[in-house]
C-alpha cells in the first residue's frame, strides 16, 4: 500500500503576471502556503518514508534562498526585470514562465522537487501553492 506524507511551508513573494488584464499586472505580493506530498517506496527502521524534519530543512533551505522575500518573474519580462534591479538591494528568481501559481507550483514540483528530495529516497508527487486563503494551484504526478 502505497504511503505518503505532506508537509506545508509559508513565504512572502512578489510577482506580476504579464499580459494580465486586471491588477495582477502590476508588482504585488503575496503570502503564500506550500504543501509539498511525498511518497516512497520504503520506510526507514523507525516506519518513516521520509523524516519530516529533514523535509522540512530540505524544502525550507530553498525557499529561503531562492523564493522567500524575493521577485518571482518570467525572464521575458524586461520591464519587471528592470524595475525591481533598480531597486538596491533586491531579490529576483527568474522562471522560464510568467509567474501564476500554476506555473509556481508546476516548476516547484517538476524541477525544484527532484533536486532537493535527491537521494532521500523520497519522491514528490504533488504540490499544492495557495496563493490566497482562497485560491491554490496544484499539480499532482
């Protein structure tokens, strides 16, 4: 039967989302929620698939360093890209999309995921960013 576990992390970022028609077009942040599910394929001595202290030291070292109070933006958007570098001191993370919580979670879990969980033995297979109390995007492999 097959096990898992989720853990869920809280950082602060800003993002504007290209081409939108409304305000989001605009810098604005947000405080967001990740919920990152692992499964495994066996359990260690104690009946854990994955500790979920390490997890969390894992998941959270990332965000720290590269999403937590930092601009997410799509690398094509030169305008965002420059505003925010005029800006000293700053923090941009450039993403291969624009940055909606959909692509959030798609480039959390198929690129960010497979290198923080290497080795562990642990594989993600959903992540779920609330971007709001209300609203969350999720992928599920």
């Amino acid at each position: 039967m097959p096990l898992s576990i989720m853990r869920r992390f809280t950082f602060c970022a800003g993002h504007r989302l290209l081409g939108h028609e409304g305000k989001c077009q605009n810098l604005h942040g947000h405080n967001y929620v990740l919920e990152v599910y692992v499964t495994g394929q066996e359990q260690d001595e104690i009946g854990r698939i994955l500790d979920f202290k390490l997890l969390k030291q894992r998941v959270n070292g990332w965000l720290d360093e590269h999403w937590d109070h930092t601009f997410v933006l799509w690398r094509e958007d030169e305008n965002g890209l420059q505003a925010i570098r005029a800006s000293k001191p700053h923090r941009i993370y450039e993403l291969d999309s624009n940055p909606t919580a959909e692509n959030m979670a798609i480039h959390f879990l198929e690129e960010v995921c497979p290198k923080i969980l290497e080795g562990s033995g642990a594989r993600a297979y959903k992540v779920r960013l609330w971007e709001s109390e209300e609203t969350y995007a999720e992928i599920e492999h």
